[in-house]
C-alpha cells in the first residue's frame, strides 16, 4: 500500500446529517477497499476560489490514508457519481517535497 494526501470539498448548503454521511462515506470507500485512515481533518465552510463558480461556499476535509488502487478507483468512481462531492485531489505523499522550516527560512 502507499500513503496518500486527500483535499476533499462538498457542498456547503448540506445540512449536519448530509454532512456526516458523506464523511463518513469517503471513509468507508477507504477502508472497505483494504484502505487505513491515518489522518482525517473537517475544516469547515470556507469560501471557493473564483474558478469553481457558481457555488460561493464549500466544506472543506482533509485526511491521510494508505491504499491501493482500488481506493483509488473507488474515490473516483464515487464521487463522480454523488453529487455533494463538488472537487477532490489526491496526492500520492511519495510525491511531495518535505520543506523544513530551516529550508523556508532561508527562502
């Protein structure tokens, strides 16, 4: 399995049960397909960036897990298909720079 970063966005108007029904999908499609939640952030409704108009706000979560590439396939195909899920992006965490605050300081 290998770690991956996810940034997930859902609609804002969901009331607090459509809300955690979808986080709680997203874990689940994690986890059934042999996946490991390691990390898992809500952050809140915060506003879009003018290139997803028409929504002005969205729910925003975060989280790290292991999988495989049927968690990956998984993710795709679900939140294509549901329509609370406005944007996600995952980020395989080989992939990604580590910057120590020495290596930005110094920028």
């Amino acid at each position: 399995m290998k770690a991956y970063d996810c940034l997930v966005i859902i609609k804002a108007n969901l009331n607090d049960d459509e809300r955690e029904k979808c986080l709680e999908s997203f874990k689940g499609w994690i986890t059934k397909t042999g996946g490991e939640l390691l990390e898992f952030n809500y952050w809140g409704v915060q506003d879009m960036p003018e290139t997803f108009k028409p929504a002005r706000k969205a729910a925003y979560f975060h989280c790290q897990f292991n999988g495989n590439n049927k968690t990956l396939d998984t993710i795709k195909e679900r939140t294509s298909v549901d329509e609370s899920f406005l944007r996600y992006m995952v980020v395989k965490l080989e992939s990604v720079k580590d910057i120590s605050l020495s290596e930005k300081a110094k920028a």
